[in-house]
C-alpha cells in the first residue's frame, strides 16, 4: 500500500501532508500507525518526531484506530450557539459511544473540532469528506440511518 502512495509523490517534505492523508484514507480504520509514520520518515528523510509533530497539529488525523466513518461536530462558538451541544448529546445516545469513542460495529468515531468554516448553516458536521449543516436531532438520525443502510 505504502508503495503506490509514494509512486504518486516525489520524496520531498512538502508532500507530507498528502501522503498522510493518502495513508489515513487507505487505512480501513481511518488512522496512521506507527509502522506508517516508520515508513513514511524513510522516505521523505524526515524525522519520527516531525511527523508525529504534524500528526497532532491537524485534528482530521488519527494515530488510534478509528470507525470506517469519522464524524466531526463543529464545537466552536457559533455552531455552540445553534445547539450543537444538544445534538453532539443525541448523537452520543444514538450512537451509543461517547466523544472519542468508535461504535462496537466499527461503523461510527464521534469527534469534536474547530470551525469547519460554514458557520452560516450552524450547528455543523462533517462525516468523512461530506459537510453537513441545520442540523436537528431528527436530521441527524436521518443521515445515521442512511449511512448505516449503505454499510
Ligand atoms: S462555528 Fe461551526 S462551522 Fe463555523
């Protein structure tokens, strides 16, 4: 897998971020493992330490394993505004996992992050590369039952 990650960029340190998220995404469990970041420090000639530096600077990437679907309510003031609290509570319920926490089936990892820059449709959430806004406990519920139909 690795291999066919670094065919698509050249050795250079500016491709760190992309080859990460590359890795991430090809990974089932949606995270970068330590042999990963072993490898990844080879070839870019960078240092393990500069690549976990990266790793915990960027909240989208993972070093634990994580469900096949990443959700991430916007915490941030405006979308806190807008009830996100609420539906962070009622996701947790129907999801049965709390903040952090991947659902037993593997299917679902609630997170919490930063302004996700559509504060205009608050309370927000992205799940994986898709952004979902307006929310309310029923809309949410929808988009849960969808996901877990197309599982
Ligand atoms: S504050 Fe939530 S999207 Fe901006």
């Amino acid at each position: 897998m690795y291999e066919k990650i670094f065919n698509k960029y050249s050795p250079e340190k500016e491709n760190l971020i992309y080859i990460l998220h590359d890795i991430q995404d090809a990974n089932p469990q949606n995270f970068i493992s330590e042999d990963a970041v072993q490898k990844v420090s080879e070839y870019l000639k960078i240092s393990i330490s500069h690549i976990y530096g990266v790793l915990t600077f960027y909240s989208m990437y993972s070093t634990k394993p994580r469900g096949k679907n990443v959700i991430r309510l916007c915490e941030a003031p405006p979308c806190f505004l807008k009830g996100s609290e609420r539906i962070l509570k009622n996701l947790c319920k129907i999801l049965n996992v709390k903040v952090g926490g991947t659902t037993s089936d593997g299917l679902f990892t609630v997170e919490l992050c930063a302004c996700l820059g559509i504060c205009g449709n608050a309370p927000v959430m992205m799940i994986n590369e898709d952004v979902y806004g307006d929310l309310t406990d029923e809309k949410v519920e929808k988009i849960i039952t969808e996901i877990k139909g197309r599982a």
